[in-house]
C-alpha cells in the first residue's frame, strides 16, 4: 500500500524558517523562527492552495482520512503550501524563509518541475508545511522561481457542521454587516469572528443538509485564472465501512482572503483528492 504521507519531521526551534536555508536570499524583515515542519510528495489532496492553519478543526479536516501530526494551535500556527497533483516524478515544493516586515508575515516558496518534458512514475501531489508559534499578522506567499509572484492565500477558515439553513449555498460577505447577518442567519458563527473587512472578505460554502454525521466542507484554496479568483472548495462523505451517527448534519466552510475586485467563482475539486 502506498504510503500517502511520507513526513519529515525536523527539529527547527529557533532556527531559520526552513532548515539548510543558510541565506536570507536578500528577503526584507525579521526572519521568524519555526518550530517543524513536514513536507513530501504525497499530500492531503490534489488541489494547490496556500494557506496558514489557525484552528484544529481545519488542521484535522486538512489531513481528512489521515491522523494529522500534533499542533497545539493555542501556541502555533501552520503554514502550507500545496502544489496539486502533478503527473510523476520531478516535483516538489518547499518553504524557504518567512519574514515579518512591516506588519506582514512573507512566506517564500520554491517549486521544482523537472527539465524533462517525459516524465515518469505514478502522479504525486507535493506539499509543505512549516509549524510556527503563533501569529495574526497578514500572511502573503511569494513564488520566488516565478518571478516572484505573490500567490492567493487562505488567510483563516471556520468550519462547523450544523449551519442554519438546509439548502446549499454560496456567499462573498465584503463588509461587516453583511457579515454578522450571514453569521446570524445561516452560519450560527458564535460569538462573532473579528474580520478587518478594510483589507480582507470572506468567502463562504454551505454543503446543504445531510442525513448522517460523517460529512464535512472545506475550503482548500484560491488562484487568478481569467482575471477571476477562484475559490476551490471539497465536500467530503464517509467512506464504505464508516460508521456513522444518524443525524442531520448542515457542513459548511467560511474562509478569508484578501480583499479582491475580480469576480468570484467557486469550484469543487473533491474528485482531485487522494483518499
């Protein structure tokens, strides 16, 4: 059976971002200690996303299927880079550095694809993940061997399993008010998350009712594709053999990402996982 992770725990306290890293690269801003990290070829699923992980719900629905490695998300924070399925062999990501520079947390990543218009092997799905202690400030991902491109980023995700309406739904909540009444009338988000709406919105998916327990949502990423942002979500279902409570459950995700002007779409790539 093939191992779908392949971690690699390394002990990094007070230490640079990412280990071997012996250069700066000419990065602005103060250098943030990691804690450990874990990276491989075969991640949680096929979808490419950036994001940090700041609750435990997210981090376990994250590794779905898979026990995750131990956070204590009161203390830490995750930063995670996933690349997507890729066909062979000859891909990977990683984190290089993180700063703080005026207020803004800068994650640098580094992708390698292999010079070789063949590729071989079985499809992998790279990933990266730096543990952190724990932060609030602002979170940007720079491509750094794509001209430094900055890359769309899951900021903070509420998930929950008893929304408040029955019918599935989609929502861009771009300022306060309408937030609070989302929170109020379909999510049931209690008390209500703090969202500096000057910088950021909030993009939310409600899967829509249920008849058993073992269901859950989650936002997994965003990326620019024809001047659009799209936001790509999962919608997870128990497996053959699970066992189940037989009760109605109403999953839903809600996700913030920088505030954007393009248009919003939302795309399931459930069938792009690894189960």
């Amino acid at each position: 059976m093939r191992n779908i992770f392949a971690l690699v725990a390394l002990s990094l306290l007070a230490t640079l971002f990412l280990g071997g890293c012996g250069s700066s690269g000419g990065h602005p801003g103060t250098q943030i200690g990691s804690i450990r990290d874990f990276q491989g070829l075969h991640g949680p699923f096929g979808s490419r996303g950036f994001m940090v992980v700041q609750r435990t719900e997210v981090w376990q629905e994250l590794w779905a299927w898979h026990q995750p490695p131990a956070v204590d998300f009161n203390k830490e924070s995750v930063v995670v880079a996933m690349m997507g399925i890729q066909s062979g062999e000859g891909f990977s990501i990683s984190m290089t550095d993180g700063r703080l520079n005026n207020g803004l947390y800068t994650a640098y990543i580094s992708e390698t694809r292999p010079k070789s218009k063949v590729v071989t092997g079985a499809p992998t799905t790279p990933y990266s993940m730096v543990v952190v202690p724990k932060f609030s400030a602002p979170l940007s991902f720079v491509l750094e061997n794509s001209k430094g491109i900055t890359q769309p980023a899951i900021l903070d995700e509420f998930l929950g399993q008893q929304s408040r309406t029955a019918a599935p739904d989609t929502a861009v909540l771009t300022d306060v008010n309408g937030w609070r009444t989302y929170c109020d009338e379909k999510l049931g988000l209690a008390p209500l998350p703090v969202i500096d709406f000057n910088a950021n919105i909030v993009v939310a998916i409600l899967s829509g009712e249920k008849t058993t327990a073992g269901y859950a949502t989650l936002i997994t990423g965003a990326r620019v594709e024809d001047e659009k942002m799209i936001i790509t979500y999962r919608v997870r279902a128990p497996q053959p053999g699970d066992i189940t409570a037989q009760v109605i459950t109403r999953p839903y995700a809600a996700a913030v990402i920088k505030r954007t002007e393009m248009p919003i779409v939302f795309r399931d790539v459930s069938r792009d996982e690894w189960k």
